[in-house]
C-alpha cells in the first residue's frame, strides 16, 4: 500500500499508537486489523473497478475503529457493536478532521448491524472490507486456538 499523506500522518501520531494495545478480533490489535481494512479496501476498489478517492479510502479504513477503549474490558460503554461507529467517527473528527462524506462512512461501517446505509463508494467498500477482515481474523485465531 503506498504511504499517502493521511497515511502517515495517521499512523505516526501518538493518539493513533494506542490503537497497538487494544485487541480486536483474538491477537489481532485494532492497529492491525485497521492496517488490513484499508489495504483490503484498495484492493477491492481495484477488483470490482469501483473508482475510489484512495486518500480518504485509506484514511477512513485507518480510523473506522478508532474508539479508543477495549471492549473486552468488562467496564466498556454498552451496546459497544451499535455505538463504536460514531465513537470513532467523533474520535477521529476531535484527532484529524474529517469530511462530511469521510464522517458519515466511519459511521455507517456497522451496516447492516446499525441501519445507516452506506452513502459514498468509500463507505461501501469500507463495510465490505471490515467484514471481511474480522471473519478471516477471527477464523484464523480459532483455528490456532483448536490446533495450539
Ligand atoms: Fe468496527
Ligand atoms: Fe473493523
């Protein structure tokens, strides 16, 4: 994945090296999981030939899940799966500054699950990838976890 501005003004910021110590799917960090959205989401984008803007592609796919908690913790806000997208989506509005169109797609990235339909290409391709992502994490940590 080519190093875009929003890239590595993203990744190298001290807010966003928190994301190292939160956990995600089993072992994978949301700093990981992130990573592999948005090169997932290019990917897709070059499959399907759906023209995307690739630096807010990339910017909303590193911020998608930027709640910055742990939500395994016992203590985490309820109803963490329905509310995290706009956790992150105001998160990452406060720390970077976000578009219309970029707010709106962090915050639709639970659809269905949450019913706000995805209104831009990014954000469509967004959903696909994250679930995509989260089912291959999650298979492969279940898969160590049966053979460890
Ligand atoms: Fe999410
Ligand atoms: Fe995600």
């Amino acid at each position: 994945m080519e190093k875009t501005k929003a890239f590595q003004e993203i990744t190298g910021s001290d807010k966003y090296q928190r994301t190292k110590e939160l956990r995600q799917h089993g072992n994978v960090t949301v700093f990981e999981h992130s990573l592999a959205v948005a090169e997932t989401s290019l990917k897709i984008s070059k499959k399907l030939h759906i023209k995307v803007n690739e630096e807010s592609m990339v910017k909303v796919a590193l911020l998608h899940d930027y709640f910055l908690y742990d939500w395994h913790d016992k203590n985490h806000p309820k109803m963490h799966g329905f509310r995290h997208a706009t956790f992150a989506a105001d998160n990452a509005m406060r720390d970077f500054g976000l578009t219309d169109k970029e707010y709106r797609a962090i915050r639709s990235h639970m659809f269905p699950l949450n019913l706000r339909i995805p209104t831009s290409r990014e954000a469509f391709i967004l959903t696909l990838a994250d679930k995509y992502c989260a089912t291959s994490e999650t298979l492969k940590t279940r898969r160590k976890r049966r053979t460890a």
